[in-house]
C-alpha cells in the first residue's frame, strides 16, 4: 500500500494519511524538506 505524505510539522514529523506521523531524524530533516518543497 502506497504512503501519501500529507505535510511536515514542526516538532520534526511528516504527517501520513490516515492521520498518522512519522518522526523524521536530524539527518533526513532538511533533505525531506527540500523533497517535499519540490513536490507540493
């Protein structure tokens, strides 16, 4: 089943469909960011 990424709260969580979160690590933050940005 695909993930549909919602958006990206500012405690540093992706929000998920079905209204779940996904912690997202200090490593990834700012590359995801970016990804997401590119997407919307």
């Amino acid at each position: 089943m695909p993930i549909h990424i919602k958006g990206y709260t500012h405690l540093g969580e992706s929000l998920l469909a079905d209204n779940l979160t996904c912690p997202l690590g200090d490593t990834y933050k700012q590359h995801f960011i970016e990804v997401l940005g590119k997407k919307v």
